[in-house]
C-alpha cells in the first residue's frame, strides 16, 4: 500500500514538473508587422496666430472718456485721420489758465525791460521776469502739446481692421481702440523653442492646421526669425509668410508644423515597435534583438537608417521584458 502511494506521489511530481516546463518553454505570442517605405518629415510644431504684415495699434496715452469715435471699422483711412475724441474740458481748462498767466508774465517783462532802459530797475528783476516769462511759455507748450493726445489719430494709411469701445465709456491707459493696417499680405507669428531654434531657418517650408478649416490643406514659409529670444519663455518669434490666396483670416489661431527635414523612400516602423533604439526581430520561431539606428522620430513611425532590411519581421508593439532568443508565436499585428 506504501509503495502505491509513492508511486502515485512521483507520478504527481512528474506531471507537475511537465505542466511547469511546458509552461515556461511555451512560445511568446507575440504581432508582428513588416517595415514600410515613404517619406519621413522632421517636423517643429509651434502655435501661431495670423497677422497682417503691416500694422499698428492705436492706444491712449491719457485715461478719459470717449466723446467722438468714427464709424469706420472695415474703411480705409489716411494718416492722420481723426479716429476718435476723448473729453478735454478739464485739459482746455488748465492750459487756459496757463495762458492768462503768460499772457500776465509777457506784459510785466515788457514793462521791466522799459524800466531796466531808464535805469528804474536791476537788471536782475529784468532777468527774473525773463526766467519765469520761460518758464510759462514751456509750460504752454507742454500743456498744447499734451492736448493733442486726446485726438486719436490714424498713425499710417490702412483699414480699420477692428474698433473697440463705445462713445461714453472711460478709455483706459493701453486699451487698444483700433487696429489700423493692410488686410494683405498676411503672415503667421509663432513661438519657437530655443531649443528648436537652431534648426529653423529662412525659406523652409510649414504646414498649418486651422479649425476653421480642418479639411484644407494650409501651407507657409518661413519668413523672418527674431535674433533676440524671450529669456522667461525661452522662445523665440518667428514669422511666416502665407501664400496671397490663403483662406485664413486676420486673429485665427493655427498649429504650425516646420519641416525642417524630408526623408524620401526611408524605412519606417511604428514608434510601439521600439524600446529607445532596440527592436524585436523574428528569426525563425525566435526573437532577437536588435540595436538600430534611427533617423527621423515622428508621432507614428520612426526612420530607420540601418540594422533592419525591408523583409525583416518586426515585434510590434515591443513587449516590455523580451529577451534575446526568446521562443515567440507570432502573428501579424492588426496594424499592418
């Protein structure tokens, strides 16, 4: 009866060690894909905003109430041309009282002088009457000078691209009221990366993506580079140059992609296909691993520039923990 049981124990630890075998020696199902030929992009992306090339914006430099303002949003002005108006009454007040005063100031030196040439006087009540008769003439002309500020004025020719505030309302210091420039040529002004910046240059090519019209196809160019970066956002302004019959407007915002790069008929495998710059290769029913060099990385694939041939069966997504010479079953990926 002892010599069943034991027999019955080693076939137990037989059939155990079988199952465990059999369970760690079994094959990997792994996907599989083949690599593709087309063109990689190296692409900078950036976010823009459409502009006018030519353009200003027209502020008041004094905080007071708007009492005229043209209807000409959309016209077409000259330079010069009054905009709007803001309440000067208490600006006319001051610079009247400063008048009367030089007007006081310019009869006393007038009767001094007299009185300096028949000896009644010292020439240095002459020169005091001078200094402050100076004095208000400045002081005049600083107040006229000022006055003029509340006369919002065209600062060039151009349409009105846009007028803001209402006939009534306080306008405050740095509110824009207008935009004045020309509809066209327009161009895209972005923010770059410093550390993408080096490889932006004038004349490459980008394409743009705008809400507005997701269907299109929106292409530019790189028009100019800032040379001074902004030191608190590390970037740097680039602008873009849009095509005459480009549909974008002015205000609209757009995602812009910079080609600076274009690889023609490159070797292309899916980003999920590689650890860093390892890939997984079927060799037989194993999997080897492969240390490539890689060109272009976009969102998708990746360029591979060597260490893979075109017919090569490649582990697709790379299973995390894959060893060399590991025994896989593979079937094509549902990405291929």
């Amino acid at each position: 009866m002892r010599l069943t049981r034991y027999a019955i124990g080693a076939a137990v630890v037989v059939a155990v060690g079988a199952a465990s075998a059999w369970y760690f020696l079994r094959p990997v199902p792994v996907s599989v894909i083949s690599p593709k030929r087309g063109d990689a992009a190296e692409i900078i992306y950036a976010d823009g905003v459409v502009e006018p090339r030519t353009w200003a914006k027209v502020t008041p430099t004094v905080a007071e109430r708007i009492v005229e303002q043209c209807n000409c949003e959309g016209q077409r002005v000259a330079k010069g041309d009054v905009l709007a108006r803001l309440d000067d009454t208490e600006a006319r007040a001051a610079l009247g009282e400063l008048q009367a005063r030089l007007t006081l100031a310019q009869e006393e030196y007038r009767r001094k002088l007299a009185l300096a040439e028949r000896s009644t006087i010292s020439e240095q009540e002459v020169d005091r009457a001078r200094s402050e008769l100076g004095q208000l003439e400045a002081l005049v002309a600083g107040r006229q000078a000022r006055l003029a500020t509340y006369v919002l004025r065209a600062p060039s020719a151009g349409q009105v691209l846009r007028q803001d505030g209402e006939i009534g309302e306080v306008a405050d210091l740095g509110t824009v009221l207008f935009w004045v420039g020309e509809p066209k040529p327009l161009i895209v002004t972005a923010d770059v990366n410093e550390e993408d910046i080096p490889r932006v240059e004038v004349g490459q090519k980008a394409l743009l993506r705008s809400d507005a019209f997701p269907d299109r196809k929106l292409e530019a160019t790189v028009d100019s580079i800032t040379p001074k970066g902004d030191p608190v956002t590390k970037t740097y302004r680039v602008r873009f140059r849009l095509p005459d019959d480009t549909p974008l407007r002015i205000g609209m915002s757009t995602d812009v992609n910079i080609i600076v790069r274009v690889a023609n008929g490159a070797l292309i495998i899916p980003t999920v296909a590689l650890e860093g710059a390892k890939a997984a290769v079927i060799d037989g029913n194993r999997a080897r691993i492969r240390e490539l060099k890689t060109g272009i990385r976009g969102a998708d694939g990746v360029e591979v520039l060597s260490g893979l041939k075109d017919d090569a069966r490649v582990v697709s997504p790379f299973p995390t923990g894959l060893a060399d010479g590991t025994r896989v079953k593979a079937t094509p990926s549902p990405e291929k």
